[in-house]
C-alpha cells in the first residue's frame, strides 16, 4: 500500500502511479498481473478499475462482495463484465 500525502488525496495520482508500475512491469516482459486489496480501499479499487485491473472472483462469495462494491463505487459491474469473464475464464465457478 502507497497512501496519499492528506493534501493530495483525491487527485487521482494513485491512479497515475498504478498505471506506470502496471506498465513498467508489461516493459519487462510480465504477462500476468494482479493486485490484493481490501473492500475498504473503494478510491483505490476505482483507480484499479479505471486502470483496466478487474475482479477474480477466487472465493466463494467475491462475486456478490464485488457486486457490492460496483454498487458502492457507482459503476456499472456489466461493464467490467467481459474482461472479468476471460480473466475468470480458467476458474472453477466459486460463487
């Protein structure tokens, strides 16, 4: 985790700093990324989401916890829907 200086939050400069990490790791040559997080982090996520990261549904229950939180963020879950199917595509369904 990087908090944001207090003066600074809500800039979207995570967002920034997650998309240069995320393609300075594509640079040198990695073909699959992924981050871990907590539901409390909803900026966070939202910048994760903006970035093109989307949910792996590994758990039993993550889909409805995901469901939750698009609800929470004010986005619309069927528009990451695709991406998270070829993402998910190799997992056991774990609703």
């Amino acid at each position: 985790m990087s908090p944001a200086n207090p003066e600074h939050r809500g800039k979207g400069l995570g967002k920034f700093v997650s998309a240069a990490a995320t393609q300075a790791l594509l640079e040198h040559g990695a073909q699959y990324i992924y981050l871990l997080t907590d539901d409390w982090r909803r900026p966070a996520i939202k910048g994760y989401l903006k970035v093109g990261y989307v949910p792996i549904y590994h758990k039993p229950g993550m889909k409805k916890r995901w469901q939750e939180l698009f609800l929470a963020l004010g986005l619309n879950m069927e528009a990451y829907k695709e991406s998270a199917e070829v993402n998910n595509a190799g997992d056991r369904d774990v609703e």
